[in-house]
C-alpha cells in the first residue's frame, strides 16, 4: 500500500532554504507520512539540528524511527543529541557503521536494525535501497500514490545507481530525488552524464543539496527547470 501524503523537511544542510538558521556541513530531514514519521540522518551538530528543529516547529518525539545513511561525520554527528530528548526510537543503520557504535545505541534506544547489501522494508511504505558501495550508505525510498520518492545522505555509490536500484525494487517511476547527489568535486562533462541517466531513467523532479555541488545545482535546474526544487534548511516539500 502507498502513502497517500508525505511530508519531508529539511532540518539541516550546507545550504538555506529560509533566512534565521545556522547553516553547517552536512544532512537532516524529517519526514510525515499518512503511516509513519522519522528522521532521516542528523547532520554534523546536534545542537543546531535540534534548534534548526525548534524554529520549524517539528516535534521529534512523533518520530517513530532514526535512519542513518552512512557513517560519516556530517551525516551522524548529531545522534547524541537527538537520542538524549527522544531514546524512544527505533534505529536502522547501515552494516558500514561501526560495531561498537551499534552496541552502544542498541542500549540507548528501542533497538537496532542492521542493514546490509539487500533491500528491505523498513516501516510502512518506506524501504532501504541495502548498503550500497565501497563507502556503505543506504538511501531510503518512500513508496508514493504518485511515484517513488528517494532521499539520498550523499549519493556515495552515485546517484543514478541509487534511483536505478530505486526503480528495480519497486517497479515504479521515482516521482522525486532529492538529497546530497555528491557531485561537488565533479565538472561539467561528467554532471551532464548523470543527468542524461537520470533522464533515461525517467525522474519527474529532483531537489540536489547538500554536497551536490553549486555548478551540478545550477546545471539541474538549467536543465529540469521547475522540476528542479530548491533545498536548503527550512524547505518542506509535501507530496
């Protein structure tokens, strides 16, 4: 069954949506589906993601889950804090994070699931695409009465992997992409093949920030127009 709504706002990033927030390195969203609510990385500081969190009004407690993509520092820097005002979460990290790190927030929280190399069904209408590449990172994939919607931490195995996985799993077309597509150190060439993949695979709109890079974020926006949503702190992008 899809999700009739989902609503997802970015609740840290590099960049800023909304004047009045802190803007540090690094990734957070906090998502509301018609079935479940949960956050979606924590980026490099708790206590900026908490008061970013503060002044959008959003409620972590409602959050039933914690999903981290991957284990770099921009992405899990905030856990301890989100931990300290809400334990009463779920976790699902990927294999990629570190054993001991594991332990530990199975003892902070409800509990941890691993996730390895195969997709799998994380909470109603919500899947991981599996750890994907050499530096392990899930993306998430929220199944939609209008499509697929991904949300990508950095995009470490390449964002065309990921929504190519994305479509395969699923079988339906991704309605929206959007997350850290990790192509800031990448030139005009190479961000003009991915876009062309991306094209062949069919994404009706994109949202790249985080550590997407300036020139790929005018790029896609030159070329999918008003396809292309703008992120940033402060962004909430309903569905």
């Amino acid at each position: 069954m899809a999700s009739n709504t989902v609503k997802i706002t970015i609740s840290f990033d590099n960049y800023a949506y909304l004047e009045g927030f802190q803007t540090l390195w690094g990734f957070s969203c906090f998502v509301e589906t018609d079935e479940t609510t949960f956050l979606f990385d924590t980026g490099s500081n708790g206590r900026v993601l908490l008061q970013n969190m503060q002044q959008l009004d959003i409620d972590l407690k409602k959050a039933e889950a914690l999903i981290l993509s991957h284990p770099h520092w921009d992405h899990i820097g905030g856990v301890d804090s989100v931990l300290e005002v809400h334990p009463q979460m779920h976790l699902f990290v990927p294999n990629s994070l570190s054993k001991h790190l594991i332990r530990d927030l199975n003892a902070q929280t409800l509990g941890v699931t691993v996730i390895n190399e195969s997709p799998q069904q994380l909470l109603p209408s919500v899947y991981s695409t599996g750890v994907m590449g050499d530096i392990g990172e899930q993306s998430i994939v929220i199944d939609t009465e209008k499509g697929l919607v991904v949300i990508t931490g950095c995009a470490h195995p390449g964002i065309e992997h990921i929504a190519a996985r994305s479509i395969e799993m699923l079988q339906k077309p991704i309605y929206l992409l959007m997350g850290g597509f990790h192509l800031m150190y990448e030139n005009t060439a190479r961000i003009s093949e991915v876009i062309e993949t991306l094209d062949e695979l069919g994404i009706q709109n994109v949202c790249p920030t985080h550590c997407s890079g300036d020139l790929a974020i005018s790029m896609f926006k030159s070329h999918f127009g008003d396809r292309c949503l703008q992120g940033g702190i402060g962004r909430v992008i309903t569905i």
